[in-house]
C-alpha cells in the first residue's frame, strides 16, 4: 500500500512544525522515499534521536504503509 509525499511531509510537520522537509520517492512506487528534515529541535540532540523524533512522527507507518525512508536530519546551519 502506497504512501503518498503529501501525507509523510504532514505529519512530520505535525510534529515539527518550524522544519524544512524535502521528500523524494526513490523508486516511483510510491514506497521507497528520501527525507531530509532540517528543525531548530534537532540542535544538541544525537542523530539517532532526531531519526527517533521523525520516526514517532509517521505514527507508526513505517514498514506498513511507508516501506522504506532514508533519512538525513539536521539542526539549521
């Protein structure tokens, strides 16, 4: 089942509202994507954390609705 951008970008802005969000499918199914969020929030939390922050974001989507999301996070520079 097919996730569209839209839906993965709204939530992850439901939880980070200042963030920068770019998505990008990886394959055209619809179920490979990219992510890049960029959020004041990340500033001196770890990395994984901040992937742990994105991840409760998608409400538990991932591996169902959303198969796979590389993902780079960030504070702003």
């Amino acid at each position: 089942m097919a996730m569209p951008a839209a839906e993965i970008e709204a939530l992850i802005r439901a939880a980070l509202p200042d963030a920068r969000i770019t998505i990008e499918d990886l394959a055209g199914d619809g179920d490979h994507y990219a992510a890049t969020v960029i959020s004041e929030t990340f500033r001196g939390i770890p990395r994984v954390r901040q992937h742990q922050i994105v991840y409760a974001a998608l409400q538990g989507r991932m591996g169902g609705a959303l198969h796979a999301l590389a993902l780079q996070t960030s504070a702003p520079e």
